[in-house]
C-alpha cells in the first residue's frame, strides 16, 4: 500500500492537468498511520514525518503525555510529492542560494503544499508537524507551508544511536 500511495502522489505531482490538491490530501490521509495506543482524552494530534529513530523518540517523549494523539506517514511520501515540483538539482545538500528558477520551484512547491495542508488538515485535524531533520529537501517548504496555517512545525534533530 506504502508504494501504491507513493507512486499515485508521484504520479499526479509529475503531472499538471492531476495536479489536485484535494486529491493529494485524500491519498496524504491514506497514508496515516497511528503511532502507539490511544488514551481516550487526547486534545491534539501530532503528525510524524518518520525517520529512523523519530518515531522511537517521538513516543518516549510522547507516550506518557495522554493529551497527545500520534500520527505518522510514509518516509518516502514527501519525496514523493518534491519530484513533480523539484528538479534533481536540489537535494538535502544542496537548498539555498539556487537560480531564480530552481528558487522558483521551490515557491510553487511550496504554495501547493499548503493547498494541500489545508485540506489535509480539514480531514486529519493536524495541531503539529514533528520531522528529523529541517535539511531534508521535501520537507523543508512543508514547514512555510505550515507555518502560514498556523500549524507549528517541529524538528527534532535525530542524532539518536539505536540501542536497546
């Protein structure tokens, strides 16, 4: 299912005349997970952009707090949507100071997103947005996205070793 998605979101992103972004949100939402069990008195809920480590930390600091309901997708749904909008020029390290059209893209990368985000957030009731890492390319003009909803965006640097 994790791939269908991915290739779906690809796909539309890829391509103009699909480019919807009520049904981006639709397979968005598809793709969320719960993370952990529920408490029954949660008041906000939180999306996970999952990374190794993220999710392990994320429910260690999370799980003892009852008011907080955990959502994840996809690692590579992101990514997924940054091929039709990104070109292969930009990566995790290569983000600031481009040419006006990559910067260009980046723009409308970012105004779709938060077309999405406002549907995504009708549908998911979404109060934050937790990610690994603010250097990832697909992730970074979600944060605009979501900070000009009113959607704080949280970045726990995941510098974690994999322990017992």
């Amino acid at each position: 299912m994790k791939t269908l998605i991915q290739a779906a979101l690809a796909f539309i992103c890829r391509r103009n005349f699909f480019r919807s972004p009520l049904l981006v949100a639709l397979l968005f939402c598809a793709s969320l997970r719960r993370v952990g069990r529920r408490s029954g008195c949660e008041r906000y809920v939180a999306l996970i952009l999952p990374r190794p480590g993220l999710n392990e930390d994320a429910l260690s600091v999370l799980q003892d707090m009852p008011e907080f309901s955990l959502l994840r997708t996809h690692a590579g749904i992101m990514k997924a949507m940054a091929t039709g909008f990104l070109p292969k020029s930009i990566d995790d390290n290569n983000y600031s100071g481009l040419s006006l059209e990559e910067e260009e893209a980046k723009r409308r990368y970012r105004a779709f997103l938060q077309d999405v985000l406002r549907h995504v957030l009708r549908l998911a009731s979404v109060d934050v947005i937790v990610s690994g890492n603010f250097a990832y390319f697909a992730e970074r003009e979600l944060h605009g996205a979501a900070e000009a909803l009113g959607v704080p965006f949280i970045v726990l640097h995941k510098e974690n070793l994999k322990s017992s």
